[in-house]
C-alpha cells in the first residue's frame, strides 16, 4: 500500500458514500502531500465527483474520517472548507461574468474606505492591489476594471488561480480547468498551476484530459468503480499505463507491488 513518511496535508481514510442503495465510494482513502500535486483521476462514475464533494463540504461521509493538517476535521460545508484553506475551481469558475476583474478577485472580501459617516467600496485600492497580486505569481491583465465577460476561458481560470493563491488557500482544488480551452490557453493554467505549487499550496486536479494533468502531476490516484485503483508516482507510470487503468482498473504487473490497496 502506497504510505508517506510525513504528516499529508490533507488525509480522507475509509470514506463510504452512500446514496440509498447505491455506494458510490466504497473505503476510499485518499490524501495530498505538501506543496504537492494530485491528478485524481477516474471515468465517468468513478466516484472522483463524490470523494472531492465531500472533502468540500457538500456531501458528508457515510463513514470515514478526514483529517486537515494531522488533525481531524468535519467539514459540513464549502463555508468550512474554505474556512480551514481549501479553495475549490470548479468549470464554471464561480465568477460573476458581468463584474470586473477587480471585484470578482475580491468578491466576499471586498476592500472599503470611509466617506463621511460611511463606508464604500474602495474600487481604486481593489483595482490596484488586483493587478499587483496578479503580476506577482506571473499573470498579467489589461485593465483590472475590465468585465469578466470580456476575458477567454483561459484567463478567467488565472483570475481564479490566482484569487486561491493572494487569499492565503493551502489546498486548492481545480475540477476539469483545461476543459474547452484552446491549447495556448490550457498552457497557460498549467503553468499557473505550477506557479500555485512554487508558493506553497497543494493542488488536487480533476481532469479527464491525461495528457494534461500528466504535464504537471507529481502523483496520480485512480479511482474506479467506488474503489481506489492506487497511487502512482509520474517517474514510475507512463501516460499511456494511466489512461489503461482508468478505462479497465488494471495495474500492470510491475506496479502492483506496493501500489494497489490490500
């Protein structure tokens, strides 16, 4: 079984989910190291949705148990998994299309001054302070106070990235970001996504896309069925061994010492 020597930043062991009769996670355990990469990946049905559903909060575990940080955690909404650093990119990016990049990267957090006896939006400091966090892990926009809706998808991902990375996030979660992207775009957030991991945070990627996910993973957990396949390190697993396991669940031989669940 594949182990790690130091305390994992995140750690779920023996996650069930059920869903009346149906189980669809059936022990999972699955963890991510520090300032470390994760392709999870797995088929349509996999389970992959469910076990990340439930580390954010919007499903809870039938059993199991997660810990943060070495701790135990419960984690019974996205509220609390932001609250102790998790921060997750879905496809639709949860930014408002209509609202300018400035507003968007400080939606929730918005920055204020005072005018008489009361407070409004500080737009000028937000604008400001948006494009220098950007710059600072390599992303450069035009206009801070340009409409979301203006942007391709590509950049729109690095506004998300990059909103995990100023906010202080420890695990970010980022759920099929190449999807429909061009390939100058997909490079793009790959190379954003290793910038993430430079300044200190763990990433778990959802993809579909292997070659994609295979350009910047460190490891890969492969899921089936409900059931974890294994954990593989990119040195020891070619793209071409990853895409077999997740259309058949098979190890190859030479991986499966050590590497499937007992």
């Amino acid at each position: 079984m594949f182990e790690t020597k130091a305390t994992p930043l995140v750690e779920m062991r023996g996650i069930v989910k059920q869903f009346g009769s149906v189980e669809a996670l059936r022990g999972v355990d699955f963890h991510v190291d520090r300032q470390e990469i994760v392709g999870l990946l797995g088929d349509n049905g996999a389970g992959k949705s469910t076990l990340i559903k439930i580390l954010t909060g919007v499903h809870t575990p039938t059993r199991g148990q997660i810990y943060f940080e070495g701790k135990p955690v419960t984690i019974d909404s996205p509220h609390a998994a932001r609250e102790i650093g998790i921060e997750t990119v879905y496809q639709d990016l949860a930014l408002v299309p209509l609202m300018s990049i400035s507003r968007n990267f400080w939606l929730g957090q918005e920055l204020t001054r005072r005018f008489g006896p009361f407070k409004v939006l500080d737009h000028n400091a937000m604008a400001t302070s948006t494009r220098e966090a950007l710059l600072d892990i390599g992303i450069k926009i035009r206009n801070p106070d340009e409409a979301v809706a203006m942007m391709s998808g590509g950049e729109r991902q690095s506004i998300a990235i990059g909103r995990a990375v100023h906010f202080g996030k420890k695990l970010l979660i980022l759920d099929e970001p190449t999807s429909a992207l061009s390939v100058k775009q997909t490079g793009e957030v790959l190379n954003y996504t290793r910038r993430a991991k430079e300044r200190g945070l763990s990433v778990i990627f959802i993809t579909h896309n292997i070659a994609h996910v295979h350009e910047v993973a460190d490891r890969f957990t492969i899921i089936r069925g409900g059931r974890k396949i294994g954990d593989f390190y990119k040195h020891e697993v070619s793209e071409m061994e990853v895409a077999h396991m997740v259309m058949t669940g098979e190890v190859p031989e030479r991986l499966r010492l050590g590497s499937q669940e007992e």
